[in-house]
C-alpha cells in the first residue's frame, strides 16, 4: 500500500452503516412477480419505492462494487489465497443470471464446452447491459463497451505491449471463430424449425380430413401435434384413419364439438347484448359469481345488481331465459327460473367459465370422452378437471345436442 491514496479513494464514504438499500427486498421482488399490493404497502407505494430508492440507485450499486474490490486488492492484507480466489470466481459464475427470462431469447449454451459457466455467465452479463441502456441492436455496435471490456481482460503494462497485443488477437480470432460456428447452429435450427412446422401443418390436415370424411365438421384438432407425437403416428392414410376410428369416440367428438361451437357464439353474443344501459354479460356474469358461492344460488330481480332498471334488466333475463322468444341470441336457454328467482342453467354455467374464467377458450370442452376405455393414442389431451368434467357432462344432459 502506498502512503500516498489514491484520487480515486477521496469520493468514498468512510462511515458507510447502511449499504445494500437499492437490492429489492422480499415485498418488492414479490410485487414484480404478481403486480399485487404487499401488506400494508399499497401498488403505487411500491412502484415508487423500486423505481426512487432501488433503481435510480444502480449507478450506486454497481460504484460500491468497484470500490469494495479496488479497496481489498489496494490494501496489503492478502485476505484471499489463490485458491479462494478460485473457488469465489467459479460460485460467481454459477449464479442464476435469467438472461432468458429477460429478453426471452433462445440463447443456446454450449453443452460441449469446457468454458460453459463462463459463456452464460458473459451473456448474463451483456443482457442486463443491454437491458439498462435500452441498447437497440439493430442499429447499435456498441463498440466501445465490448473493447473495453477486452482491454480489461487483456491490458498489460506497457513495456509488454506486444504480449498484449498478442493476447488480443488471439481472442479476436477466437470470437471469429464462435461467430462462424453461432450462426451456423442458428441457420440449422431455422431450417430445422421450418421443416418441423410443415411437417405438424400436413399432420394436422390429414387428422382433420380424416374427422371430417369419418362425419365430425370441425377445424380443430384435439390433440397434441409435435414432433415426438408424429412419429407415434402412422404415415399411411388408412393406417392412421383404422388407429383414429378405433380409439377416439367419434359420436362423443361430434357432439362437444357442437356444445363447443354453440358455447364460443353464445357466448359472444352474451359480450356484445345490451339494452337501454343494460348489459347481458353483467347480468350472466353476476349470476355466474353466485352460482360459485351458494348452494341456493336463486337471485330475485330485485337483488341483481348489475340491472340499472328492472324493466330492462328483465327484458335480456327474460331473452336469455328462452330460446323461442329470441332464437337469435343463443342456442340454449342461459337462464331459468327458480324459486321466484332466476339463476344460470347448466349450459348457462358453461358458457359463463369459458367466458368470465377462462378468456373465452372453449376447445378443451371437446377433450370430453373424447377416447374410448381403455384406449391409448398419441397426444392425447383429454385429462380435464373433475370440474370441468362435470360442466360438460351437466350441459349436455340438459340440452339436446342434435337440435344444432
């Protein structure tokens, strides 16, 4: 150590107590996670403080950890031996750097390579780089980062400029050579993609003709079509028609494939019906978060919230109630009368989860029984909640499926 400090050493704070304010502590990591309040600390409590007292400090975080090592290698104290050292620096590139998470790229690891660990580590590194500096890579080099960081990695003292120099250029000519080597695995896999996709596309039209030519009109495939599953599968027509026939129970197919087209244009119509200031989907959806909360789940008019007024409230319960008196709004009565009240059909609570619960999905209601006892088949995709079971069995035993 010499007496003399360095300029550098004149801007740190010597009585530094509270260190570490800017990491996120386990409320704000779990509200980045959910978005929700945490505690007593409200959304917009905690925006603020992840945003003021986290972020802003990064350019903090990142001094403190210039200082710190500066500090450990100018003090005389050896406080780590070189095995240590070694031993630090192979946890340091073990840490989890979510450079996926982040950007979501597909960014392979080289699983042959001795240096691995580090090859994840650098990408880690460069993404919250990137990150930061909202770096747009179509238009930007960032040349003066990545040469930076080389000359950190390779500087020597300027009597040994030529062993540097050296240095640099064999690393140069290595990177050449993983740039050579990268876009070759990239161009591989795109060509690998694309014919994989044809392939699941001309897989997909053979099980549909087939569907269709064994009487079942649909344009969806119930099944699970990827590579792993096609080669389970026979080339042959006729073959794959003899496996279909045998395992799937067409007869069921065909008819959740009619509940689930009736239930997705129900449905919508259910999104778009109004009347002078009411809404049918307000209406439907009140009754749908009753039905799930009371076994008596009757409502009477006058208790339904959602109707601004009774006349038109009743007139689209009163729509929805009936089929004959409104053939156009749904297929199925919605809504029936109970006990002086009103609540959802079965087939009303079918069409109220797909739409109020699960963002208006309706195809896995064809996974129903969609396999005779007993039979296996590849990409079968029919293992359903008891709930969902039950809705679809419920709906269909009410309505009479073959009127559509």
């Amino acid at each position: 150590m010499s007496d003399d400090p360095e300029p550098w050493m004149e801007s740190i704070d010597p009585d530094r107590s509270t260190p570490g304010q800017y990491v996120l502590n386990g409320k704000d990591r779990k509200y980045c996670v959910d978005g929700e309040s945490q505690g007593s600390l409200k959304k917009s409590e905690l925006r603020s403080r992840i945003k003021n007292d986290r972020l802003q400090e990064l350019p903090q975080r990142f001094q403190d950890l210039f200082d710190d090592l500066a500090l450990v290698e100018y003090s005389d104290d050896e406080f780590l031996s070189d095995a240590e050292k070694e031993n630090i620096w192979l946890e340091v590139l073990d840490v989890e750097t979510h450079a996926s998470t982040i950007r979501g790229y597909d960014i392979p690891h080289p699983t042959t390579n001795p240096d691995e660990d580090k090859y994840r580590f650098g990408v880690g590194l460069g993404t919250i780089l990137r990150e930061m500096n909202s770096i747009d890579t179509l238009s930007s080099t960032e040349t003066d980062l990545v040469w930076g960081f080389i000359i950190g990695l390779c500087a020597h003292p300027s009597e040994a400029h030529r062993q540097e120099a050296e240095k640099v250029e064999n690393l140069v000519s290595n990177l050449n050579e993983e740039i050579k080597s990268r876009f070759r695995v990239i161009q591989t896999e795109t060509a690998v993609r694309s014919e994989l996709k044809e392939s699941a596309n001309n897989a997909r039209e053979k099980l549909l003709e087939i569907l269709n030519e064994e009487g079942v009109d649909t344009d969806h495939v119930p099944l699970d079509v990827f590579p792993s599953i096609m080669s389970q599968l026979p080339d042959d027509k006729e073959d794959l028609r003899e496996k279909i026939v045998d395992a799937i129970n067409l007869n069921k197919l065909n008819k959740t494939h009619k509940l689930s087209n009736a239930v997705k244009s129900d449905g919508q119509n259910i999104l778009e019906d109004h009347f002078r200031g009411d809404e049918a989907q307000a209406i439907i959806n009140e009754l749908w978060l009753v039905s799930k909360t009371s076994d008596n789940d009757a409502v009477q008019p006058q208790n339904i919230n959602s109707m601004s007024s009774r006349n038109t409230g009743m007139k689209l319960i009163n729509q929805y109630k009936s089929t004959e008196m409104h053939d156009d709004s749904v297929h199925f009565p919605v809504i029936e009368e109970a006990n002086t009240g009103y609540r959802l059909t079965s087939y009303g609570k079918l069409v109220s989860y797909c739409f109020f619960e699960n963002n208006g999905d309706c195809n896995w209601i064809e996974q129903f029984h969609l396999f005779h006892t007993g039979k296996q088949f590849p990409g079968r995709v029919d293992d359903l909640s008891d709930q969902k079971e039950s809705m679809v069995e419920k709906a269909l035993a009410e309505i009479d499926i073959t009127e559509i």
